[in-house]
C-alpha cells in the first residue's frame, strides 16, 4: 500500500551502487542522462540533500542541480511523478537523446563574453545507458530463451556514445 501511494520506493542493492559511487554532494551539478523510471533520480535528489540542516537548507538547495533527462517522453512522465513526492531539489527534466544532449547555458555574467555565454558544466554525470535487460534473467526465466548474443551487442554503439558525451559534459 505505500508503495503504490509513493511513500516509499523499492531498488536492488545493485542498482544503487552507482550513485553511491558518484560521492554526490549538496552543491553538486548533476547531470543523469537515462533518468526513467526514477529510481536513481530519486537517489540523486536524496542525495543532493544529504547532511543539509535546516539552518543552511535553502542556500544547499539552491547550490545543486539535478538535470535528469531521457530519450522517451513517455518514460519521463514517471520520473516526474516520482519527483513530485521528492525534496525540493532543484531538478530540471529534459527529453533529448543522450548520444546528442546539448549542452545548456549556465546564465551566469561572464565579464568577458557577456551574461549566459557559457556551458553549464556538471560535477557528476551519470550513464545508466539502455541495455538488453540480461540482467533480469535471473529474475524471470522465461526471457533466457529470448537472449542472444546479437541481441546485447546491438546496444554497444549507443551506449559507448551515451558514455562520450557524459563525459564531455563533465
């Protein structure tokens, strides 16, 4: 019951690790560009507000970033649903393709170029690139009939270019 009501949300140990392994903190940017469904969102955002007292909350808060995006709109809808029962954390949803995620404006007075002329750049960018869901055999055997080896590597592409340009955005 409070799970479907959203009080509470459940992930495998495994898929926690990688945020825990970006040593996120509350003045971090964080860039996350395969955010759906939301379960490492929602790490993030926690994260983003770990340690923060309610004394210096709102300065915390506005220092960090969380700009969570993904490819299928569709799929954002839950991200979003996800994030209306998180903290308050400055959190930007965005639907561009990982491979080609733009790099956005950071708004602030460059003295030399003028207001907003350069790239936001981020402190931590997660890549939980689209995969071929071998993983999940374990838990439902039935699809161990459908793996194969074609089926994995016709990801590879897609995810090595969703790794580049995370790292290009760091």
């Amino acid at each position: 019951a409070a799970q479907r009501a959203g009080l509470i949300s459940r992930q495998e140990s495994a898929s926690m690790l990688p945020v825990v392994a970006l040593g996120i903190e509350p003045h971090h940017r964080v860039l996350e560009l395969c955010a759906a469904p939301g379960s490492k969102t929602m790490q993030i955002l926690d994260a983003l507000h770990q340690g923060v007292s309610d004394s210096v909350a709102a300065e915390a808060r506005s220092s960090g970033l969380l700009v969570a995006n993904d490819y299928k709109e569709v799929r954002l809808n839950m991200v979003i649903e996800r994030a209306r029962r998180a903290p308050a954390a400055p959190l930007l949803v965005t639907c561009a393709d990982g491979r080609t995620f733009p790099s956005l404006n950071s708004g602030l007075l460059d003295e030399t170029q003028g207001v907003g002329s350069g790239s936001l750049g981020f402190d931590r960018v997660l890549c939980d690139v689209p995969c071929s869901g071998d993983g999940t055999v374990r838990k439902a055997l039935g699809l161990l009939s459908q793996w194969t080896p074609q089926a994995v590597a016709a990801h590879h592409g897609m995810q090595l270019a969703i790794l580049q340009r995370g790292l290009e955005l760091l």
